[in-house]
C-alpha cells in the first residue's frame, strides 16, 4: 500500500476512534515514504529488523539532508512510540494522540509528494541568441516574467533577465540600441537539467547548490518545463 493510502487509513481508524490503528497506520505512511525515498536515493538494506531498518533510513535521509533536524527527531519518537506499543511496553496513544501524529507526518511525507512535473511550467518561454533585445523585453513583459532562456540550435546556451538588461543600460549610459542581440548582454548560465520525476527535495538542492535561477526539465523529446527557485519556495 502506498503512503497517501496509508494517510487515508490513519485518518478513517482515528475518526472512527481506534487511535491505535491510526497512529500505526500513521507510522507505516511515514516507514512507506522513507523507504522509497532513500531507494531513490541509492540506499540499500540490510537489516533483517524492522526497528533497525527504519532507523537506519532516518539516519541516512539525515546524512543526504533530504530530512531537516525536527522531522528526524519527530520520525525517531514516532518510531520509538511504535516500539513501545508493539512490546506491549505500556504505551497506548489517545486519539488526540494520534491525531497529532498523523498531521505532523502528513507534513513530512508531504514534502516527497510533488515532483518536477508538478510544479513545472510546461510552456517554456525562450529566445533565440540573436533575438533583438527590445523583442525579448517586450516577450517578458507581455508572459510577465522575469528571465528568459536563450537558445542557439535549440540548446540553451545562456539566459536574459532584468539584470542584463540593467546592466547594458548602465553600460550604454540609459541607452541600449534596441536592434541590439540578446547573445550580447545574456548571461552564459547552464541552467541545470532534472527529469520531470525529479523530486522537489532534488530541485531545491540543485538550485541551492548551482546558486542557478532555474533548472530546466528535459525529457527524450527534449525541454518540457522550467522551475523557478520561486516555483520551490511556493511548495515550502
């Protein structure tokens, strides 16, 4: 069963009064997710223990930073609860309880739910390098946007954007020729490339890691979207 099904279940068992099957439908959503994450990420068990299986999960999405410190040391408790109710070590959540953990692990896993193709925006506005630079300017006011990528042969070879622009005013002291190519005041910026089944976790490190505008999605048939770092914050 996958983790949004789990989160379902959680929600019916805790509605319906049974607190324990709820936040143990709960942990089996957050074990479910954590999994596929760190699968995607390269991980590889070898714990026979369940216990010991998702802790060490825990600890390697801590080492890859794919988990923030408090949903680490939330995922350690929650495991930690989980133990205690399976050794029948005393420990019986309140549906009050219960509930409590299930929203916190619904903003956990909720994190991992959304890929590039989720937020992208399909229709990539682009200019050629010898595009004259009024025509760009007048493309990005009309689709309201702030940057532009450029292309040479279909590639994208670079990229225009509000700071180019000012920058060749300030060189043409308030002047720019407006005849004048895109190719000349165009930052020669690579945007990284992801596939659209990039998580957002895998975007957010590429942008924080290339200091890059955006990052362009790319499938066979070639460029598909493009995310901009505001595409990410709006998910945080």
């Amino acid at each position: 069963m996958n983790w949004p099904s789990l989160l379902d279940e959680a929600t019916q068992k805790i509605t319906a009064g049974d607190a324990k099957g709820g936040y143990l439908a709960a942990y089996r959503a957050l074990e479910t997710c954590f999994d596929q994450v760190a699968r995607e990420q390269g991980w590889r068990h070898k714990e026979k223990s369940k216990f010991d299986r998702l802790w060490n999960t825990i600890g390697f999405l801590e080492d890859e930073r794919v988990l923030r410190s408090d949903e680490s040391q939330w995922a350690k408790h929650i495991l930690k609860c989980r133990n205690c109710m399976e050794h029948k070590l005393g420990f019986e959540p309140s549906c009050d309880e219960a509930e409590r953990v299930l929203n916190v692990v619904g903003g956990i896993v909720g994190r991992f739910g959304k890929y590039a193709r989720d937020v992208m925006t399909r229709e990539v506005e682009t200019v050629e390098e010898d595009t004259p630079i009024q025509t760009a300017l007048e493309k990005m006011k009309e689709k309201k946007i702030s940057q532009l990528p450029v292309l040479r042969r279909d590639e994208v070879v670079g990229v225009i954007d509000e700071s180019c622009i000012l920058e060749a005013l300030v060189r043409g002291e308030g002047v720019v020729p407006p005849e004048t190519a895109v190719r000349e005041v165009m930052k020669s910026e690579r945007f990284p490339q992801l596939k659209s089944s990039a998580r957002i976790e895998e975007i957010r490190t590429k942008l924080a890691e290339t200091g890059a505008a955006a990052v362009l999605i790319y499938e066979q048939r070639g460029l598909v979207g493009i995310i901009t770092k505001i595409d990410v914050i709006k998910q945080i």
